[in-house]
C-alpha cells in the first residue's frame, strides 16, 4: 500500500493555484466504465454501498464496492446522465469494479461498457474553476451537466474542490489547450497530492485498501448509506457502525521533519500505524495521512520509525499552520 520514498515537494506556485485559481491537473488514467439499461440503477444499487436508485439525471454519489466482509475493493464515483451512469475510480481498483459488474448483472437488464482508454477526464481546482466554464453545473458535490468547450462536447462534474470535464479522448489537446488559454494553470501530482493530503481525503491504492472498512477511513458519512436495502458486505459494515468501533481511524500528523510512506508510527514501544500519504506543505510543513490505532488519539505524540522524528496526531482536514512539533534529537 505504500512506497519507501521521499514525495516531491509541491511547486509554491502550483501549490497557489489549487488554492487561490484555477489548477488544471490530467486524472486520464482512471478508471472509467459506464453502465445503461432500464435496470442499471437498480442493479447498481445492489451492488455498491451508496444509494445509486435516488440518485437524478444530473447528479451523482461518491460510494464503495465492498467484499463481503466488509473491505474496500473500490470507491467509484457514480455519475447520471440522460445516457445512463458512468463511474471512475482509482485505477487500482477498476479490475474489481469490472469484474463485480460483469458477474453479478445476469439477470438485470443492464449494459456494460469500458470507458477507460475512450474518455480523458481533467480537473480544475480551485475558487476560479466555474469561471472557465461557460455553463458549469448546479452546486452540490457530483451535480453534473454537458456543455461544449473549443466545440467539443464535454460532461462537467461538480467536485469538492472544482470541477472535473469527461470528454472523448482525442479532444484532449484541444480541452487542455482552450482551458489554458482561459487562464487555468497547469499543476503536477505533487502539487494535488499535497492539497489532498491537507484536506485528509484518502487515496484507494495508498491510504486505504483491501484490508481496510469504509469507517476506518472516514469515509462512511460520504459512501455508504445505512437505511437502503442490501448490497455486497452490508451486514458488516452495519453491524460496526450500530454496535462497534473501528480499530483503526485514518489521522492526519504534524511531523517534526520530512518522513517517508511506509515509516512505523509508535506509542511508547508499540506499533500504531504506519505513514501512507506523506507532504511537505507550504501551509503546514511536514504532514502526513495514516491509518492509526484507536489507543493513539489526537493530541498524542509518536515516534516516526526509529526516531528522531515525531509526529502529533490531528483530527482531520488540516487547519492552521506552523505548530509541528520540534525534533528529538
């Protein structure tokens, strides 16, 4: 789940623009497969964590395909349109969602497609975003609407942080180019992985996986309904969520100095943890996301791998700045 390196420090500027602008990063190579039929949105429902049958024409669900006990094999985005809903993932987990729904949708009238190598899909984020589109979609998270952009017909989604545009791949130089021309910056995954990483949003792939529940990783008020009928690992994630307390909750920290993914977090002489997304912010300094045992609570103090670094656990998002704590040494 995750590497032994040090992550590239952000560009300022690029950094600036995710915040005060309009960033334009490239998520192509996610995954993307749409389903249609007049029974998708059920068959979709039976099958996935959020409540896909309430979801409009024009709106959408960030959700999770579950095992049956319980652990993330994916956490798509399910978009409606008037043609049907598209979903896209991390690419870690597009062989799961794939195959989930080619084995389970016998007996639903419901199609597959793949969309993955089809349809680029690009990102502006940032407060400017809305203004480079000439008719952007209704507030709300995963609110979406087709517009056209340089002429080309383009599918815009609402995101928490801007605007994500899902158009046929060939056009990409053409998008790219006329969003520049509009003023959006082009910004490199350094840069989107430190914001990401500040707003305590986990990565499938990175801070959370197959060993991990939708409630260890904070996700579950966003992806997971608790009041639909059945889908696959329901009775798991029902039965934590009413009667018990995750083990694990994913934590943000304030370190004393660059650390790398992968370094042991302790509590005295025990294992707690171990750093997944890790950053060195112009806002905060050094930070990093973990799945972190319940026993080390916010405000508690760990020694990262063998020391000297340290670490402060937070709540999440990041707020503030400048109070990592001081190196042992």
């Amino acid at each position: 789940m995750t590497t032994t390196t040090l992550p590239a420090p952000p560009d300022p500027l690029e950094h600036q623009a995710l915040l005060e602008g309009a960033g334009l990063f490239d998520r192509s190579d996610r995954g993307k497969l749409a389903v249609t039929g007049d029974e998708a949105d059920r068959f979709l429902d039976s099958m996935l964590s959020n409540d896909i049958v309430g979801i409009p024409v024009g709106g959408g669900a960030y959700t999770t395909l579950l095992t049956h006990k319980g652990r993330i094999l994916a956490d798509p985005r399910v978009i409606r349109t008037t043609e049907g809903f598209l979903l896209d993932t991390e690419r870690v987990g597009l062989q799961a969602l794939f195959d989930a729904i080619r084995q389970l949708r016998i007996g639903y009238r419901a199609e597959l497609h793949k969309r993955t190598l089809e349809r680029s899909l690009v990102s502006l984020i940032g407060p400017r975003s809305d203004e480079l589109v000439g008719d952007p979609p209704a507030a709300g998270e995963h609110a979406n609407a087709e517009t056209t952009i340089a002429g080309v017909p383009v599918v815009v989604v609402r995101t928490d942080g801007g605007l994500d545009l899902i158009f046929a791949s060939e056009e990409i130089a053409v998008v790219r180019g006329e969003l520049e021309r509009l003023g959006a910056v082009p910004v490199g995954q350094a840069a989107v992985e430190c914001v990401r990483i500040e707003h305590g949003a986990p990565r499938l792939g990175v801070d959370m996986d197959e060993t991990t529940m939708p409630q260890e990783a904070g996700i579950h008020e966003r992806a997971v309904s608790f009041t639909k009928g059945c889908y696959v690992g329901q009775e798991t994630v029902a039965r934590l969520y009413w009667k018990g307390k995750p083990n694990r909750h994913l934590r943000g920290l304030r370190l004393s100095g660059p650390a790398s993914p992968g370094d042991e977090l302790r509590l005295g002489e025990t294992v707690v943890g171990a750093l997944t997304s890790v950053a060195v912010s112009p806002l905060h300094g050094p930070i990093a996301l973990a799945l972190v045992r319940r026993a080390a609570g916010p405000g508690d103090r760990l020694t990262v791998a063998d020391g000297p670094l340290s670490a402060i656990v937070t709540e999440l998002p990041f707020t503030g700045g400048g109070d990592a704590p001081g190196a042992e040494r």
